[in-house]
C-alpha cells in the first residue's frame, strides 16, 4: 500500500495548498501521485460569527478550539464507525502537536508505505480540546520542541517528508537511499565543479574514479560527521549496533 491522499483540517488551508504546489511535492499532485484534499474549520462553525474557538474551562490565558467544530469537521471526511475499523485501509487521523511523538524518517516511511489516506488536522490558539482527540485521532505528532502558532507549517512539514517517500515521487530512488538519516548517518560531504573554490579543493579521492576508495571514504566522513555533528543519532546508531 501507498500513500494516495492527504486531507487537511485547517483554518488557514489556502497557506498549505500555496506552500506544497512547488518542486517535488507540486509535481506529484500534478502527476496524480498524491492527491491533497482541504477543510476549512470555520465552515463548521455554528454561530452567526462563525466562531471556532471558546474560553478554557477552569482558567487560563488563550482560547480552544471548540470540539464540535472539530468533529463535524472530521465527520465529512470520515467517521467514528471507519476509525475503528481493523487494518490500515482507512483514513488515519494525526493532530500536530507539541505533545506528540517528533517525526522521524522511519515514521515518515511508515506512513507513507501503510496507509492510503491520512487526515492532518492542524491546531491554533491554546490547543485542541481533548475530547475531540480521544474520539478521533490516532496519534500525536511533532516536528520539534518548540512551539509554532498553528499546525499549518508542521503539516507541510509531515507533507513534503513523507509524499518524496512514495514511489515514483523523487525520479531517482538512489537519491533516497543516500539521504541523510536514511541509514542513521548523516550524509558525507559532496562537491561539484568548479574544482577549487576559496583555496579549498575538492578530496582527492572523489576524483579517482576508484569506486570502492569512494564508498569506503564516503561511509568514513558519515560516521565521522555524525559523531561530531549529531552525537544524539550517533548514540542511537551504535545501540542498534548492539542489539
């Protein structure tokens, strides 16, 4: 199964479909490849002002959006009857979240090789109110410790990563299996022409022509630059190592 379809609940949707129409990702919605689906959140609102927030219960600064505007939201595309259905032939509903799991390259394969739709639902304000998580989603998701001012720019984020893991996104899959992070590592250096530039000169090695002294030189600098760089993923990559 691939990803086919990414719908996303949203007050500013126009932002998403603006931010994910170029390179790449742009072409895989001109192709088919993708198909990205937009749900404005204040449609749902039931007031003459179209209000989609409401003051916290118990105190606090900042408002919540509401959960009904959420769920009737939710509802046009889905339903509490689909979500609990066995098996990953529906649509799977992640709510960017400061309080959810960071993104990963391995989740972002996941997510684009076990399901055929997923539903993005962005937040704003002070949050979501949790009712409408324990009835609708299925995971939590971050893109990193810190907080933005709505979920817009994390679920392009989410977007651009796992769409160029679908088959047929990036032309030449080796660019894919050479990513940085793909294997844990980060990627080592690379250069093109000219060959000088600034009094620095591209390594000997990579002008060879010898195939095994570049691979071998290659997966040197990215355990090199990885243990400098990121000792975190370096940490990680010697406990899989290990185990």
């Amino acid at each position: 199964m691939a990803l086919k379809k990414i719908t996303y609940l949203s007050l500013f949707p126009d932002s998403i479909d603006s931010g994910l129409s170029h390179s790449l990702v742009g072409k895989a919605r001109e192709s088919g490849k993708i198909e990205l689906s937009f749900v404005q959140l204040r449609e749902f609102a039931k007031d003459k002002h179209k209000s989609v927030d409401d003051i916290v219960y118990g105190g606090g600064a900042g408002m919540l959006l509401k959960s009904e505007v959420l769920f009737d939201a939710w509802s046009s595309v889905t339903s509490l009857e689909e979500k609990v259905k066995p098996g990953f032939d529906r649509p799977y509903t992640i709510l960017l979240s400061p309080q959810g799991k960071c993104l990963t390259q391995e989740r972002a394969k996941d997510l684009a090789q076990s399901y055929s739709h997923l539903i993005l639902v962005c937040g704003h304000y002070e949050g979501v109110d949790e009712r409408f998580i324990e009835a609708c989603v299925d995971e939590e998701m971050s893109i990193g410790d810190y907080v933005l001012t709505g979920g817009e720019f994390a679920a392009m984020v989410v977007s651009d990563v796992v769409i160029r893991l679908i088959p047929g996104v990036v032309g030449n899959e080796d660019s894919i299996r050479s990513d940085s992070l793909e294997d844990g590592l980060l990627k080592a250096p690379q250069y093109t022409r000219p060959r000088e530039f600034l009094g620095r000169s591209v390594p000997e090695v990579l002008l060879s022509g010898n195939h095994a002294k570049i691979e071998k030189w290659r997966k040197e600098e990215s355990l090199s630059r990885t243990q400098t760089k990121r000792p975190d993923l370096w940490e990680k990559y010697q406990k899989g190592k290990r185990s």
